[in-house]
C-alpha cells in the first residue's frame, strides 16, 4: 500500500476539506464543517491501522443539517428539470477528473481491490449521464376521461430531503444511485455514510460543492452527517424528511422501515441478498465458472449481490468441486492496491468471525468443507483482516442456508430436477438476485416465469453480481422490495399528482352520478 500516494489522493479529491491531522467533523451542510467531541477511529481493513478520526453529530447539529436542506429544497424544486440536469452534469465531469483518486479512497476505506473500485467510480459517472438524460423524460401520463370537455393527466413533482444511509462495499455509487436522481428530481440530500467509509462519502461531497458553485446553486442542497444508531434515529424520525433510502442488512432495514412507517413517511429499502445459481446439464461449464468465481468473490464476497449459494446438478457436481477448489486455492489475496490480488481483506475482525461462525455451524448441521476458511496473516501489507475463500457442501435444508454471512463463503447443494432447484433456489426469505446456466431455451424461460426466480434480478448465462445502472436495482421478500438506479426508479423520488381540467360549461359527475339540488335561476 502506497501510502503517499494515498495522502496525495485524499489532498487533491478532498481540497479545503483535508485535514493533515486526519481529523474530521461530525457534520458537513453545504461548505460548513461542524465538529463535535464525540470521535472514533476510522481503521483501514488493508493493515488494520488507524487512518483518520472522525466525530459523531450532537443533536442540535442534526437540526441545522435538516434545517438547511429543506430551506435549499424550496428553492431547487423550482429550477426546471433540464437544468437540475446540468448540475448533475457537472458533477460527471468532476468524478472523470478524479477519478482515480477516488478509487484510492474507497480501496484504502473499504479494501476491495483496485480495479473494482475504479469501476465503482465508473458505475457513478455511467448513473450521472443516465440521469442527465431522465432529467428530460420526466413525464407523466394522459388519461382518457369519461367525462366530455375534461382532461386528466398525471404530473410528477419533488418530494422534499432526501436521506441516503449508505453501506461500505459500495460507498460512492450507491449513494450516486440515489444522489443524482433525487437530485434531477428537485430534491436536497442527506447522507449519512459508513462510519467506516467517511472519506468516500466526504470526497464526493466536496465534488458535488465544486458542480453547485459552478452551477450557481445553493451548496446546502448537499450535506454529510457521520453517526451511527442514534444518529439515524434523529433523523429518520424527523417528518421533513422525505424519504429515507437505506442500504444494508435486513434487521437495519427493518428498524428503519418501521420507525418511517410510524411517521407515514416514504422508506426505500434495498437489503440483504443469499443470492444463488443453478447449473444445469446443457450449461457452458467454462462460463458458468468464471461468474461463479466474480459473483462468488468480488469485493471479497461483499456484495448484496454475491454468490452464496450454488444449486449443481447432480452430474455436473464432481467436475465442478474439482474445478472451483483448483481456483480457490490459487486466487492470488493481498494489498487491494497491487494489481494482481483478485481479493481484498474483509472489512473488519468482526467479519472474520463472523464467517468462521457460520463454517462451523454448517459442519455442524452436516455440511462438508470442501476448499478454504483459514485466516491468513504474515502479508508484506500487515496483518489485516484477510481470510481464504471457502467452499462448504452442505444440504439445502440446514438452517444456516436462511442466513446470508456477508463473506466469501459459498454453500454448495446438488439436484436431480429443475423443479428442485428452483425450489431449493426460492427457499430463503431473501430475493435480490439470481442466475441459471442452461443452453436449454425451455430451462431458461421457466426460470424467468413467474415460477421460477422469486428475485428482483433473474439472470441467464450471467452471474449474480455486476448489474448494469440501466436497470432498476432491488429485490423482493426480506431485500426490502425497494428498487433504485435504472428503469423508473426515479418515480422514488417525486410525488405524483393526478390533475383532472374541465374545460367545459357543464359539470358532469364521474360513474354518471346526479346530484341536482334547487338553485335560484335568477341568482
């Protein structure tokens, strides 16, 4: 890990914010920085030592972060779509620029390897031009009306703060799935980061300021607020703010939902995913390894999208044990900075044995282990917080299949029919993402009915992870049923109002209804 080269990144992308004692506030509202006494160290999984402090948000320090994003809403909802557009705009030509060095920052913060961080910034340039271009198509519908000389139609308007509670394996372009959305959309916005990404949420603040003050707009559309529970709580409880959209485990989504369902308010809940694949007989074997192997260990298997469960048929099962652990043996695990490492550390001790838990258990419940699950230290890095990807065979009815472990860590079932599989596939309470490999036409459509994948994302021929911006992103079941980035996600983000106009002299009554009462005709 090149650390003056990382003191050079985090200089440049974070400008006035830079802090050469590494110290930072608990709040940032537009150029503002408010500090607080309350403070934690912010620990790089890469050697697992300390990188910078950052400080907790008192309450009062809330109020002024809501109070200034509902003031700069009143009047961002006013500028007309096209030209919210721009800012957004801007903000891509920011990211482009560094692009680099904010891909230095998520890897030191998050440690998933270099590569897939500068594809993180990538995916958050690909979703600002995506919303350039919704910022146009904003549109509503006309509807036939039953009643003459009268118009209905549908309009779209913006809802108010929006909050992102961001998680760390993606700490830029999820919150640029919503970020740039709400934004095009006329709203102001609230983020409230990993404690243990706060530089990648904090670099991307200070891009965003550098497109408002270039726009000419209000820089309180945009604050970061660092906290944990308590934190939330304060705000999500809070009614001025619009939406909350909330990104991690199915017990947080849970919490959140609940406490903005309490208040009526608008909740986006995108969730936990013990996503799975099946491989049937007539699959490219050669293809269906290679996404089992990116699904199964990108960003060290942690993912919403990652591969934690492979449903095999029973003839393939020996060929492909034998092929998967050749792989898993030579995957080359180190500093996320060198190019050739393909996995990361995980994101802290707490997730190591976290994994360690669940190999046990599933021993425990029957399962063999196939291939991998032991820590690994003496790296030229440091001791950081890495582990060899695992592989446990073990029956799709132990309890721990119910539990995604947020690792690199794959349970392995074999089947006899496709009715089994999708069973087998179906039978967690989560629903994110899904994938069959098959050459049959047949096996494939079935998969993509509506009795086959129970998921928001089914996919043939891929893997689970590295879904395109394009699409809308989201699962169902305990994944929250929320949907964000492509499609009409942006409807989120917006109320809608249905308008019905009378341009008539009469006033007829919908379902034919009469209602005559005496009037005087003199009157």
């Amino acid at each position: 890990m090149d650390i003056k080269r990382i003191k050079v990144a985090l200089k440049k992308s974070l400008g006035s914010f830079y802090d050469e004692k590494n110290n930072y506030g608990s709040a940032y509202v537009g150029l503002s920085r408010l500090d607080s006494n309350e403070t934690t160290s912010v620990i790089s999984p890469i050697n697992a030592k300390q990188f910078s402090t950052i400080a907790f948000a008192k309450k009062t320090q809330l109020d002024d972060v809501i109070k200034q994003a509902a003031s700069a809403f009143l009047s961002w909802r006013d500028v007309p779509a096209p030209k919210r557009g721009e800012l957004v705009r801007l903000f891509g030509i920011e990211l482009r620029q560094y692009k680099n060095e904010l891909a230095s920052i998520i890897t030191l913060e998050s440690g998933k390897p270099l590569q897939e961080s500068l594809g993180e910034v990538q995916e958050l340039i690909d979703v600002c031009d995506f919303a350039v271009g919704l910022s146009r198509q904003l549109y509503g519908l006309t509807i036939s009306t039953e009643r003459k000389d009268h118009r209905m139609m549908e309009q779209w308007h913006p809802v108010g703060p929006v909050m992102v509670i961001s998680a760390f394996n993606f700490p830029m372009a999820v919150w640029g799935w919503n970020a740039t959305l709400a934004l095009v959309c006329g709203n102001s916005l609230i983020w409230k980061p990993s404690s243990q990404c706060p530089l990648s949420a904090l670099a991307c603040h200070r891009l965003l300021l550098n497109a408002i003050e270039e726009f000419g707009g209000n820089p309180n559309l945009s604050s970061v607020v660092y906290g944990e529970k308590e934190q939330i709580k304060t705000l999500i409880d809070r009614p001025e703010i619009a939406l909350v959209s909330a990104t991690g485990s199915c017990e947080m989504g849970r919490a959140v939902g609940a406490r903005v369902a309490e208040r009526m308010g608008r909740s986006l809940l995108e969730l936990g995913g013990n996503n799975a694949m099946i491989v049937c007989p007539s699959a490219n074997l050669e293809l269906a390894i290679r996404a089992i192997v990116f699904s199964a260990l990108g960003t060290s298997g942690q993912r919403c999208t990652t591969l934690r469960r492979l449903i095999v048929h029973e003839s393939l099962r020996d060929e492909l044990i034998n092929n998967l652990t050749a792989i898993y043996a030579s995957v080359n695990i180190g500093d996320p900075f060198e190019e050739n490492n393909l996995m990361g550390p995980l994101i802290n001790q707490q997730a190591i044995k976290t994994m360690q838990t669940s190999i046990k258990a599933a021993l425990e419940q029957g399962g063999k282990l196939l291939t991998g699950g032991q820590v690994i230290s003496n790296l030229s890095v440091g001791n950081g917080f890495y582990i060899a990807p695992a592989i446990v065979e073990v029956s799709p009815d132990a309890e721990i299949i119910q539990k995604e472990t947020f690792a690199p860590l794959l349970y392995l079932h074999t089947y006899d029919t496709l009715d089994e599989a999708i069973s087998m596939h179906n039978n967690v309470r989560q629903g994110l993402s899904s994938a069959i490999f098959t050459q049959d036409i047949s096996e494939a459509e079935i998969f993509l009915s509506a009795k086959g994948s129970d998921c928001g994302i089914a996919n043939v021929n891929i893997g689970t992870s590295g879904a395109e911006i394009g699409g809308a992103f989201g699962g169902e079941k305990d994944t929250g049923g929320g949907r964000e980035s492509g499609s009409d996600a942006w409807k989120n983000y917006m109320r809608r109002a249905t308008n019905t106009i009378n341009y008539g002299s009469e006033l007829p009554l919908s379902q034919g209804i009469k209602f005559d009462f005496p009037r005087d005709e003199k009157k």
